[in-house]
C-alpha cells in the first residue's frame, strides 16, 4: 500500500480449512515494518489473501499503480525451500 492505505489482512487459507491469520493490523505509510510471523506449512491448493484497506480524502479518483500517488495492494512474504527458480511474484 501506498499513502492511503491504513490497514492490512493476511490470511493462509487451508484447502483442508484451517485458516492462520499472517497479520491483521494497522498499516502506516510513514512506518513500513517487516513484521516477523511464525513459519506456516502450505500445500498444494492452499492460498494466501491479502486484504486492504484505505481512506483516500484527496477529493480525487486514486487508481492502481507504483507511485506513491497510487495505490496497490501486496504483502511480501518468503518461501522455503526454495521454487520456481527465476519466478518471485505468486498471483492469482
């Protein structure tokens, strides 16, 4: 998230159920924390959802985009072992 964004949600969610939540917290543009979570084993089917939130009191239309001026949603987690050499974003 950019400078709207204001809170974030990150949940592994379990084929077989099961949901962890990775963080449910407030998000500050001007503190970016690398937040430290205990280890999750994933398997195949499983998913991660990230949720955010924003309060955009420009009086303007914010759209999607990498600038500061834009907004995005991502969280950034690490995977081991190691993947899918050469390929570091996991969309759906």
């Amino acid at each position: 998230m950019h400078q709207l964004g204001v809170y974030m949600k990150v949940v592994a969610k379990r084929a077989s159920g099961g949901d962890v939540t990775l963080f449910d917290d407030e998000y500050s543009f001007e503190e970016q924390i690398i937040h430290r979570i205990d280890p999750v084993e994933m398997a195949a089917g499983d998913t991660v959802d990230v949720e955010c939130t924003y309060e955009n009191d420009t009086g303007t239309t914010v759209t999607f985009g990498d600038s500061s001026f834009s907004e995005m949603c991502f969280a950034g987690l690490l995977h081991y072992p190691p993947r899918n050499a050469g390929s570091f974003v996991c969309v759906r």
